[in-house]
C-alpha cells in the first residue's frame, strides 16, 4: 500500500499498526494480495496521457461507511486506482477495511488499488495534486459544503453524500456551489438512492398515472396529502458485518439532527414523485409549517457496543442524562409544497425487530385512489406497493389501468404486475428487483457516471430541487428546535 505524508516512514506504520489493532489482517492481505495501494500505472487525469473518457476517483475524508459503498463495484471506464485523502484514525482505517473486504471477497471481487494520503493538511494536498477528477465524499455533514466548494472552484466533479447542509445560513454556499459547477460544466451530484429502490419508483409510475391515481388531493396539516414515515436504526449491519459508527455520529453538531439527514431522502421523494420534470422554486413553492422534535436515549452500554469505545466522550457529557445520551434524531415535519401538505416522521430506532432492517411507509392520497409503500411483518418487512381505491365500484377499472401501468414500465421493470388483494390492489414485485440499500449505490453512481460523459442529460431541474429540497431539511430541523419536545405518533401499519 502506498501512504504518504510528513513523516512517510511513520504514517505507514501507523496505518498498518491501526488496521491490525481493528482486526483487520485480512484487510491488509486483501490490499496486498490484490494489488491495493500499489504506485499507480494508469495515467494521472488531466495530463497529456489520459484519454477523455478516463474517470479517476479521489476519496476525500470517508468517515462514513457510504464512501466505502461506492466501490463496492467496479464501472466500466473508472480507473481502479483510487487515491485517498484523509487525517489518519478510525474513520479512515475502518473505509480502508471495508473496501479491502470488496477485494477479498470470493464472489466478485473488485481489483481496486488505492495510494493513501494522510496528514492534516489533506484537503489542499488534493486540491494541488489532483490525481483524479471526481471526488467522492461521505463523512462529517458540519462543514461538508466547504468542501464541496473547495472541489468544485478547483475544477473537480463531485460525488457527495447527503446531507451537503446542516443549517440554512449555508443555503448561499450551495447555491455557489451549484452554480460554479454549472458554470464549469462540472457534476456535482447528491447520492439519492431512494430513487432507485424499486417500491419507491413503482409508486411513482403509478402516482403520475392519472387513471390510477387521479390527481392529489391537497389535504391540510392534520390530514395531509402525502405522508412518510421512515425507521432507521442505530445498530445496524452492513455488508455482512456489525456497522460500528464513529464517535461523531452522535454528535449532532457534526452528524445533524434526524430531519437533516434522513429527511433529505424523503423530501427528495416527494419531490421526485408529485413534480416530475419540473423545477421547484424554493420560495414560491415550499413553506414549513410546523415541526417538533424528540430524543432517543442511548444508554451507555449501548454506546459502547455501537461506537466500539469506552464510554461517552467527554463532549458529550452535556447531553447525558441518567446515564443515557439524549440524541435528537426524530424530528416530525409538516409543510406544504405548492398547494399540497406534507406531513414527515423520521425516526432513530436502537435495532431492528427480527427479521427487518429500515422501515419505509409513504402514502400518496388522490381523487381515485391511495397509493401506499409498505413493510410489514405480513409481507416479510419486504418494501411493497399497494392501491387502495377510494370506492369499491371503481377497483375494476382502477385495476386495469395499473395493470397496462405496470406493462408500461416493464422494460424498465421486468415481471411486476397487479392483482387484487381483497378490496386492495398489489403491485407484483419480482424478487430480482430487490437488489437492496447497498447496491442502489453503485446504481447512483452509474448514473452520475453518464452525466459525467454526456453533461447535457443532467436534468435541468435537478439544481433548483436540491435548493428547495436543503431549504425544507434546514428550515425544518431549525424550527423543531423552536418547539416543545413533544413524540409523533406512529401511523405505518405493523
């Protein structure tokens, strides 16, 4: 593997020493074994050598394990060799781990090869160096837009996880951000993958239909258009193993309260579903209305299991209450897009009940009918679509009118289909479409890989929707912080 820094000699050793204090000997033989961190012989992006199709990543400090996903398939026309920049500790020992795991793998291993760079001056050593030309980023969300800036004004495209924002004062730095990419014929690209999950995509087909849904009822506040209510859980497994989090997750001064991270899918969602194709202005279009906010409580003995630590750090003692930390992660938002009220419940959970992972459960209300995404125990916690129809009598033709839907869409989603369900529609999905959470990433990054070869397919609207879509996260996560704690009721079926 190849490392460099101020004291090269010193870091290497660090590095290997703090891999092998994680456990991670296999990981070493992986990179080893597999040529990872060997001195690159593909040519450097931007120089005489490197042809235009050539795509070269830069993984710019990966504290969260969404930096590793990215590489856990390798794309045709991306170089394998990666160059990592990061300050040396856990957050970039455990990427390292994880991607070595891709390597050693038997079944599809991936052959990336990764020179690492460490220091605390990481950041403008690859603003100077440069060896790749797409960045890709998933760490700390306080600050992130910084660096997102930082990359683009350096001519850099760029891969980001959400959230890219925190707080609304920031709203200006994405917009800059935004516009220089533009200005540039730069890709900076939000990593939704919601979008790509199959349930979420169906419900849109269908929720655009006008013979199946009609068109969407505005609601009010207490009884809204669309509502979403999203579980995720704290301790959780990814890609076979325990995900120990850093430190830092819990910190919501780094990490972001509930709305500001996971609420950024769902209002991405909403958008993506009741606006397709068409721009949304951030304010003409969207007005919070309400929000409110309330903790889950983390004993210690839970945060030591989920963080791999010795206890609460001492920056957090301010929050610790009896013994458990008082994380705000939940936060309700209610608010309106154009005429229609949105209602959103993101929820923390500790683990997952037996047998299920995040819950998802989002209904769109129309004239015709209800279009619901499910995960209940019945249904083996699997992410289903159904339609309720409004009157029995129009089930028939609401029925007929999903079915010539769903063979629609069929080339896009081989073998779905419709059947009555009692008095409800279901929409028939094949297991091979359930490709899961992890693998929708490399999906986003296949994507943004086409609109890095041919910029003129990036929507146009896509820009104004992230400015609208951080307008709602900020807005709302600040005024949950204006409201008594108070906890929303659960409305997703069982």
């Amino acid at each position: 593997m190849t490392t460099t820094g101020r004291t090269h000699h010193g870091r290497r050793s660090a590095l290997r020493a703090g891999l092998l204090a994680l456990g991670g000997f296999a990981a070493m033989l992986a990179m080893e074994a597999r040529g990872m961190g060997q001195g690159s012989t593909s040519p450097v992006a931007g120089s005489p050598a490197a042809t235009a199709a050539e795509v070269r990543f830069m993984t710019l400090d990966p504290g969260h394990f969404h930096a590793a996903l990215v590489q856990k398939e390798m794309y045709p026309g991306v170089s394998p060799q990666v160059d990592v920049y990061a300050p040396l500790g856990p957050d970039l020992l455990g990427h390292l781990a994880r991607v070595s795991a891709y390597n050693l793998r038997p079944a599809s291993p991936t052959t990336w090869r990764l020179d690492v760079h460490t220091g605390p001056d990481y950041l403008q050593r690859m603003l100077k160096e440069k060896p790749g030309n797409v960045v890709v980023l998933s760490g700390r969300n306080a600050g992130k837009i910084d660096l997102v800036g930082a990359s683009v004004d350096a001519g850099l495209n760029v891969l980001v996880d959400k959230p890219w924002i925190l707080k609304s004062a920031d709203l200006p730095k994405l917009a800059h951000a935004l516009e220089a990419a533009d200005q540039k014929r730069l890709v900076a690209y939000d990593i939704m993958t919601e979008r790509f999950e199959a349930s979420n995509a169906l419900q849109r087909a269908l929720v655009m239909d006008p013979a199946v849904f009609g068109t969407i009822v505005a609601g009010t506040p207490a009884e809204p258009g669309v509502y979403i209510e999203s579980v995720h859980h704290l301790m959780k497994v990814v890609s076979g193993s325990p995900n120990i989090r850093p430190t830092w997750f819990f910190d919501v001064t780094q990490q972001g309260e509930g709305f500001n991270d996971i609420g950024t899918h769902l209002v991405d969602l909403v958008q993506w579903t009741l606006s397709p194709d068409r721009a949304v202005d951030a304010k003409a279009d969207v007005k919070v209305l309400d929000a409110y906010r309330w903790p889950t409580m983390i004993p210690e003995a839970d945060f030591r299991r989920v963080t791999g630590t010795g206890g609460f750090p001492d920056v957090m003692k301010a929050t610790v209450k009896n013994g458990s930390l008082e994380y705000f992660c939940n936060t309700f938002v209610s608010y309106a897009l154009r005429n229609v009220n949105v209602s959103l419940n993101v929820i923390w959970d500790w683990e997952a009940p037996a047998g299920a992972g995040d819950l998802h459960y989002a209904v769109y209300r129309g004239s015709k009918a209800r279009v619901e995404a499910r995960q209940t125990k019945a249904d083996g916690y699997k992410p289903e679509v159904y339609i309720v129809p409004n009157s029995a009598a129009d089930a028939p033709a609401i029925l007929a009118a999903a079915k010539a839907r769903m063979a629609a869409v069929a080339a896009q989603f081989p073998g779905v289909g419709a059947e009555m369900r009692g008095s409800e529609i279901k929409i028939v999905i094949p297991d091979a479409l359930r490709v899961g959470h992890e693998a929708h990433f490399a999906q986003v990054t296949t994507k943004f890989l086409a609109y890095l070869r041919d910029r003129t397919q990036l929507p146009a609207w896509e820009r104004p929707n992230m400015i609208a879509k951080y307008t709602v996260t900020t807005l709302g996560t600040e005024r949950s912080r204006d409201t008594p704690v108070k906890v929303a009721p659960r409305l997703a079926p069982k």
